[in-house]
C-alpha cells in the first residue's frame, strides 16, 4: 500500500477551511443538512419495513424532515445571497461541504438500529426545535414552530418501538441492546457546541447544543429504564460532521441522492 | 374579470387539496390571505400543513390556473410558515364534510392540554370503540385506525 504525502488543498485529516458562509446560512446549513440525510436514510426502508404500517410510517417521517430540509436549505441559500437554491444545495455539494451529524449519515442496520437512532435523534431534534422557537431569527423560529409539532410525532413512535422491543421477546431485547450499543458512539456530537453556535446563541439566534444535554438525558434514560434497556457505556465518539468531515457511508449515501440530478441536470417528472 | 379582494378571494377559496379532495384550502386554513396591490398585482398567501406536505406545489399551481381564468395572471403564490398551521383552523363544515368523505376528523386541541385518550369515532358507523393501528397513515397528517364495532379500517385526521 502506497502512502501519500498530503498535497497542498488535499484533505489532511483536518477539517476544511472555516465556512465562507454568512453564519445564519451556515447555521442554517447544519439543521437543514441532518434533516436531509436523514430523509435520504428513511426512504430505504420504503417496501423493506417489517410491515406496511412501518413502511408508511416511516416514509411519513422522512417526507416531515425532507419538508424541514427543504425551508432550511432555501433559507440557508437566501442568506448567502449568491442565487443556490434548495436543489443546488441538496444534489450539486460535495461531501466536505455537507455539515450534517455523523449519526443521521449511518446506515439503517436492522430495525431496531433504525428506531435507536430515531429515539436518540428525535429526542435531540425536539429539544432543539423547542428552543429554537423563541430564536430572534424570525425564519428560523416559523420553521421550529412548524417542525416541532411534526417532530413530537417522530419521538413518540420512536418511543413506542423501544418499550415494545427492549421489553419484548429475549431475541428482540438483546437486538434492541445491540442497536444502542452501535448508536451511542454518535450520540456525543449532536452536543457539541462551538464559535458558530456560542457567537448565534450569544445573539439569542441558535440554540447552544450543550443546553440541550440534561434533558435530552432525562427523556431518554426514562425510556430506556421503561423498555428495560442498558444505557450505553461512554466510549470511541465520532466527531467532525459539522466541519465536513463524514464516515465512508456518506459518500456512497450521497452518490445515490445526487446522481440522478447530476447525470441528467434539470430533469423534471 | 373580477377585482375586488373579496371575488377574488371566493375564486381560490373553493381550490381542492389534491390529497383529499373533499376539502377546500378554505376549509383546512391553508388558505391565509389575498392581497391586491396597487398595480393589480394578485398575493395569495398559503400555509402548508405539515413541511413536507406534497400537495402545495399542486395548490399553488390550482389557486394560479384559477387567477388567470378570472384574468389575473399577474398573480404570485407566497408560502407562509408563521403562525404554524393547526387542525383547529379546520372549518365546521370542513369537518363534516371530511366525516361524510370518511375519515375521522381532528380534535380541536384548544390551548388547554390535550387529553391524550379522546375516543376517535368510526366515520361508517359511528361507534366510538376503535383502536389505532399505526400513527401514520396514506398522507402526513392522518393516522390509521379500526372499528371494533363494525370492523372496517379507516383514516384519522391527526390533530397538530
């Protein structure tokens, strides 16, 4: 195996240059991103749920985030001013240039990772949209408003599924058990704050991601005991999403979103 | 051609949502607000009902198809998030209409709490025995449900 020596410009295992986006579009970026890809992620399951109703239900929550994706990504284009609308951001971005969670980008693995991620993001985004509905940011505050009500549905199923699994059949227990074991290593980064978000949340305009720590805990400790669950031991924490830096499932997730735009730009139905 | 904001506003009133075709964007309350201004210029002001609903694109280009037909093509569809859209904007007839149609209408949530146990009826027979089967159904805003009484399956307009 040859070993390359870093080229000027080429990645060197640090995060790329700081964004030259205006920081609400930038902010704005990161919210919009995790909701897309976690749409994309959603949408595999279509004809591959348990059942139907899981199939539909799950289809739903990522048609929700694709429509909180979509004001995001507008909005974040209509602050940077340079004319990229919703499209241009979603299909024509490199991966470096994405600034979603790593663990929105993870694949599905079975179910039951599917829902332990749903329950650990969902707890998260719920929060988030909580706060961000009293955002001195007007735009951003209407989409929170709107998404937070869509986003306690999210919880609640995610909920649902947990207790019915951890305090299920041995076999779904143990899958369950599994599933958080592979989900908590990215658990960590939806928290991490940093200059973006304590100069914003400074201006009372984003949402410091360490404040929504405790409760986020408490949401999910609760169902975690209920559902007769272990939670996760700390460990290995993957980090670097929102500077770009992904996990290999990113790539492959992207190509699939973006080649049908790309090979065949303007197509429409 | 008709001018005045009010026939202006009864022209897209009665414009259907695509998803379930018994309801006017009036009815739902996706239907904010029409404005002419002094140029003649027509803004029809909708607010989606969930963020990824689908059928805003067929709404917007249903409420333009309409304007021009009244000779108002110069006319624009604005998209307004705040205040967000809630099941009690839901006319009285908008429910009924949804009952006959059948499916289950929303609960008016009010400000209080929301009781998390209000019996949804069956819109066939009426009984109030039913159960949920998913909490998400054919569209974003309904979930799916059963009869106990008479068997059959219906949709539910979810309360938001």
């Amino acid at each position: 195996m040859t070993r390359h020596a870093a080229a000027p410009g080429s990645w060197d295992g640090r995060a790329t240059p700081a964004s030259a986006l205006p920081p609400v579009a930038e902010y704005s970026l990161r919210l919009g991103d995790d909701a897309l890809v976690l749409a994309q992620r959603l949408g595999e399951w279509v004809s591959r749920a348990p059942q139907l109703e899981e199939d539909v239900a799950l289809a739903n929550i990522g048609l929700d985030l694709l429509g909180q994706a979509r004001t995001l990504l507008t909005y974040a284009g209509e602050v940077e001013g340079e004319g990229r609308d919703e499209d241009d951001l979603a299909y024509l971005r490199e991966e470096r240039d994405f600034r979603n969670l790593q663990i929105v980008e993870r694949p599905n693995g079975d179910f039951a990772v599917t829902i332990a991620r749903q329950l650990a993001f969902s707890a998260y985004q719920l929060g988030l949209y909580r706060s961000l509905c009293g955002s001195a940011d007007a735009t951003l505050a209407a989409i929170a408003a709107k998404a937070v009500k869509e986003v306690d549905y999210h919880l609640d199923h995610a909920t649902q599924w947990v207790l019915r699994l951890g305090d299920g059949t041995r076999e779904s227990h143990h899958r369950m058990q599994a599933a958080l074991e592979q989900v908590w290593p990215y658990v960590d980064e939806m928290f991490d704050a940093d200059e973006l978000t304590s100069v914003l949340a400074g201006e009372g305009v984003a949402v410091d991601p360490a404040a929504l720590r405790p409760p986020w805990d408490a949401t999910v400790s609760a169902v975690l005991a209920r559902a007769t669950l272990t939670r996760p031991e700390p460990g290995f924490h993957g980090r670097g999403g929102r500077r770009g830096l992904h996990t290999e499932a990113m790539g492959q997730l992207l190509a699939e979103m973006q080649h049908l735009h790309r090979s065949y730009p303007g197509a429409s139905w | 051609m008709v001018t005045g904001v009010a026939e202006i506003r009864e022209v897209v009133a009665d414009v259907l949502d695509p998803e379930v075709p018994v309801l006017t964007i009036d009815d739902l309350g996706v239907l904010r607000d029409v404005r002419v201004e002094p140029d003649g210029h027509v803004v029809v002001e909708i607010t989606p009902t969930y963020s990824g609903c689908p059928a805003m694109d067929a709404i917007r280009d249903d409420v333009l198809a309409r304007l021009r037909d009244h000779g108002h093509a110069d006319a624009e569809v604005r998209l307004v998030l705040a205040p967000a859209w809630t099941t009690d904007w839901m006319s009285e007839g908008g429910r009924r209409k949804l009952a006959a149609y059948g499916i289950a209408p929303p609960h008016v949530r009010g400000t209080g709490p929301l009781p998390l146990s209000l019996s949804v009826r069956c819109p066939r027979c009426g009984s109030p025995d039913t159960r949920e089967t998913s909490r998400f159904g054919s569209t974003a805003c309904k979930s799916l449900w059963t009869c106990r009484s008479c068997l059959e399956p219906f949709d539910h307009f979810k309360a938001l």
